[in-house]
C-alpha cells in the first residue's frame, strides 16, 4: 500500500540574507522550530526570517537527494533554481 506522506526539501531566508537548505514532512513545523532556536546548529546562530521555497516529493530518500545536490550550488544558482522553479 503506497503511502500519502508527503516530503520536501526547503529554503529558508535567514536574517542575515543567508540561506538554510534542509529537508522535512512538514515544513510549517520545522520552519517554527528553527524560529525557536530548537533547529539545526545553523539557524540557532543565522535566524530564519521566512519560508523562500519548498519542493515536495513522494519519498523522504527524494526529499534528502534533492536537499543534498541544492547544497552543492552557489547562492546565485540557488536563487535562479528557485526564481525558475517557483509555483505561479
């Protein structure tokens, strides 16, 4: 039986104009829990401002690949994938 659980990979936008990649079954929460300083090592030190972007994929091994492979781009492909990928 296939599962309805979705997962994505976000993008937040820190204070410092930095971005945080990572990867999720719920990106509200996550993005609250960065907030609070209870998120990765990252966010503790650079605060999330806002949700930038998120993917969703039918698998967290998806989810996890796409977060990896993001990661290996410099901010300004960063922001063009997002700029080109953003829902209309």
């Amino acid at each position: 039986m296939a599962s309805d659980k979705k997962f994505y990979m976000y993008v937040l936008l820190c204070e410092d104009n930095s971005l945080y990649t990572g990867y999720t079954d719920d990106v509200q929460k996550r993005f609250e829990t960065h907030v609070s300083g209870e998120g990765a090592k990252y966010t503790r030190a650079h605060k999330p401002v806002k949700i930038l972007y998120q993917e969703e994929f039918s698998t967290k091994h998806e989810a996890m690949s796409a977060e990896y492979h993001f990661k290996k781009h410099t901010k300004s492909q960063k922001l063009t994938y997002i700029r080109e990928h953003q829902s209309l």
